[in-house]
C-alpha cells in the first residue's frame, strides 16, 4: 500500500505500542499482525509497505485497528475499499473490537459500525465525515471516543492516546503508566483536540471584510463593538452580521471570541506574560474570565496549555 508520512506515523504508533514485547510489564504481550489491503499502484505517493498479511489475517482477531484511509477517500469521496469495509464488518460480528485513528474512522463510518455512536477523527476532517455520514455523532473536540466495542481517535499524536488507553483497559492502570514513561510521553493529557484547533483562521474569505478583520485583529486588546466594525466595513450592523456570518460561518460575537482565544493561545505559547497581562492583550479582560473562556471553547485551562509548550526566554517578551 502506498503510504504518505503521517499514515505511517500512525502504523508506527499501534506497531510501537502493541507489537513491541514488554515482558516485564505484561507476558504475554499483544500479537501483532500488520495486514494490507492489495498491493500499491506503481504511482502511489509517498512510501510502500508491504505487510506479511492481507485482510485474511483478521480472522480471529480480538482487535482490528485501522490507522487511515487512502486520501482519496477523505478528500475526492472515493469510496473505501469494499473488501475492508467486509473483513471490517466481519471481524466486528465476530465479536472483534475495532478502532480506527485518524482517517480510519472513514473505514469504520462506511462498514456501519458507527451508526448511531459518537465518534471522532482529526478536526481537520470532522466536517467531511459528518457530512458524508449523517448518521454518525461526530465530536471534533475529544482526542478518543471509547464506545465499548468501537473506538475513534483523533489524528497523529491523539492516536498514542487511544492506543495506550487500550492498555490501560486490557492491561491496567500501571502497565499503561510504565509504558508511557518508556515512550516519554504523559500517561493522560488534560483536555481535548480542541486546544489544536486553529480558531483565527475563517472557513472562507470575504474580501470586502478583509480590511476590517484584519483590523479588528490588530486591536483586540480594546472593546470592540458590532456597531464600530459595521461602521468602519461601511454597511449596517445586520449586513455586516449577514456578511460575517457568510465568510466565517460564526457569528460577530463568537468571531470576536475566537480571535481573542487565538491571541491568548499564541501569547501562551511563545511568552511568560502573567494571566492577568495575557487577558487584557487579547481583550478578555481579567484572568478569570481567560480562564472561563479557555476552558469552555480550548477545554483546558490556560496554565495547562501554557505547560504544553517550550518555555520562552523572557518574561516581559517572551524573546
């Protein structure tokens, strides 16, 4: 199968994890088989694998772990290889968990198996797989849905979540705590894939608001009103919320939020500025209400999101 670089991230996650004995920890560890599905065309992008296995390799399996689907899939509509979408389904009716990272959740979408179930996948791709399958409760905010039986992941690193959250269930607390720390990587991480989630960038542009946007974004430290950006893009409040709302798909106000988190986000990450200084820059006024907001839209507070980046050099800075 051709693979591009972070599908093969992903492989090497579920491989690391589940396919590296640990005898000291859990013996016997995993069995793991790494199957594929056909052979790659002379042009597939990025690398080859070639597995030991093909879908017939899922017979018997306890657990089926999908870690993508070709991007064609995702991104033109193709349809998903139908002999998956059969091994998918049959391994489940024989009573196989199954699990997808990522794009996997497409495979498992399309086999039914996430009918009626809250699911995830990377929030770059959400939008298309609630689209594609209506019938799927997807949730761009959470790094893994467990659903018992069915399990989805959010994309790259979010899929070393789940997998060692497998662990934990299979194996215990302390088995998936140990392997964590020979994998340096926490245990748990607080919070959802919504602190990733880019918050500043609109989902189309409207080059008539583009001067004001941009304008606003340049002074979020100040009050800013509906009535001050309708005046300033010289249309009224109700035509400016109409034209907002068609190029950012949000509203005026939760636009103004976001922008203000995203200034927050960036502050935190490449400065030691104190809560109070990070609140009035991007204008959510004092600590407490960054705090509230931060934990409503990011699902983290902001000292927890702060600790997940390097720490800047200056204080006063952040240079």
């Amino acid at each position: 199968m051709g693979l591009r670089s972070w599908d093969l991230y992903e492989v090497s996650i579920a491989a690391t994890v589940f396919g590296v004995p640990q005898p000291d920890l859990a013996d016997p560890w995993y069995d793991l088989r790494i199957c594929g599905v056909g052979s790659p065309a002379a042009d597939a992008p990025g690398l080859s694998l070639r597995t030991p296995y093909g879908l017939e390799g899922l017979d018997g399996a306890e657990t089926v772990i999908v870690p993508s689907v070709p991007d064609a899939c995702v991104e033109d509509g193709a349809p998903v290889p139908e002999d998956l979408v059969s091994a998918l389904r049959n391994a489940y009716d024989h009573g196989a968990r199954v699990v997808s990272l990522c794009t996997g959740a497409f495979a498992l979408a399309a086999a039914g198996l996430l009918d009626g179930r809250r699911a995830t996948a990377h929030w770059m791709h959400t939008a298309q797989l609630a689209e594609r399958h209506p019938e799927v409760l997807v949730d761009d905010s959470v790094l893994y849905v467990d659903d018992g039986d069915v399990l989805t992941s959010a994309g790259m690193t979010a899929g070393l979540d789940l997998c060692l959250h497998l662990v934990r269930r299979d194996l215990g607390a302390h088995v998936a705590n140990q392997l964590a720390r020979r994998l340096v990587v926490p245990a748990h991480r607080p919070g959802g894939q919504a602190q990733f989630v880019d918050l500043s960038v609109p989902a189309t542009d409207e080059q008539g608001l583009a001067p004001v946007l941009d304008w606003a974004r340049a002074h979020l430290d100040r009050p800013l009103t509906i009535e001050e950006l309708a005046r300033r893009a010289a249309v009224s409040p109700r035509t400016f919320y109409r034209l907002l709302r068609r190029a950012t798909g949000t509203t005026p106000l939760q636009w103004l939020l976001n922008q203000r988190l995203a200034r927050a986000q960036t502050l935190l990450e490449s400065t030691a500025l104190s809560m109070e200084k990070v609140a009035a820059l991007s204008g959510l006024g004092t600590a407490n209400n960054l705090r509230h907001h931060f934990l409503k839209q990011v699902g983290v507070s902001p000292g927890d999101y702060r600790r997940a980046f390097p720490r800047p050099f200056s204080a006063d800075t952040g240079t």
